[in-house]
C-alpha cells in the first residue's frame, strides 16, 4: 500500500495528467464540504479492488460515496475540445462502472472537471449519470474506431445541480 502511495507521487510530479486527476479529486471534496455534502473516498488498493472484483466480474468502482443521495461519484478531469466542450471517456470504463452499478443498486455518477495544465479548473464541474452514457443520451457519440464516448457539455449538468435537484 505503502508502494502504491509513492507511485500516484511520482506520477503526479511527473504526468500533468494524474496531477490535474489528483487536484480534481482535493477540489471535488471542498466543493462537497461547501455545500454540506459528506463524501467518502472509496478505498481503490488493489486489496479493496480485489474483493469487488470477484463479486462484479472486474466491475470498477467511483472515488466517492455520497450516501446522502446514494450515489457514487467517478471524478475525471479532462480537457475539453471543440466548441462544444466535448469530454472523451473510454467506454471500457463506463462498462466497468456498469458493472459496478447492477450489483450494488448505487447509482453512478460521472463528475467531469476541465483540465487546465496540471490543474482542474474550479468553476467547471458538470456531472452526468452512467445511465446516460449507456443510453446514450442525445449529443453523446460514441467513436467504434476509438471505442470511446464523446461527450459534449451540453448533455451534463453543472455543479451538483444533478444529484441536489432530483
């Protein structure tokens, strides 16, 4: 455990990319704490993973719970293309979350940051539900030749409008 802390370290000091995930993940839990919202980081050593694993067949699960609204929450921070703000997300990974999703009932939610450098920008949260992803709601295109899905701000819900409205 102590080896995979000090791997996620150096792959942030290096990688811009897993710096932004880590800063995202640190601003998700503020805006929570914000807004009254106990979240509970979701322990993703591959001990916990193992356990689930079996259980789900490799389903994944989110970073964070919010029992509150019964919902776990998938942070990713990416850059936005296009002038539509368009996120890509492999699908692989919404499967996995799919997965996750039928064994416990627990509603899965995916909340994009815009990735600016090796930061997430502070006023870009929108969130989407899996189920939307696997419906694949209007605007949202999926790339066979990618195998990814393309999704564009437009069909996510900004801040925590999603989970505090429904």
């Amino acid at each position: 455990m102590m080896f995979s802390r000090i791997v996620s370290k150096l792959q942030q000091l290096i990688k811009p990319e897993f710096a932004a995930g880590s800063h995202a993940e640190r601003l998700f839990e503020a805006l929570c704490s914000e807004r009254g919202h106990l979240c509970e980081r979701i322990a993703q050593d591959q001990r916990s993973f193992l356990a689930y694993a079996r259980l789900t067949r490799y389903g994944k699960r989110g970073d964070y719970l919010i029992r509150r609204f019964n919902a776990e929450i998938e942070v990713k921070c990416s850059t936005a293309y296009g002038k539509d703000h368009y996120h890509y997300l492999k699908y692989a990974h919404v499967q996995r979350h799919l997965k996750m999703q039928e064994h416990t009932n627990t509603r899965v939610i995916f909340a994009f940051f815009e990735r600016e450098g090796r930061r997430a920008a502070k006023d870009s949260l929108r969130m989407i539900p899996l189920q939307d992803l696997v419906n694949r709601k209007p605007r949202i295109v999926y790339s066979d030749k990618h195998k990814v899905l393309k999704i564009p701000r437009s069909a996510m819900v900004y801040g925590f409008d999603l989970i505090e409205k429904n």
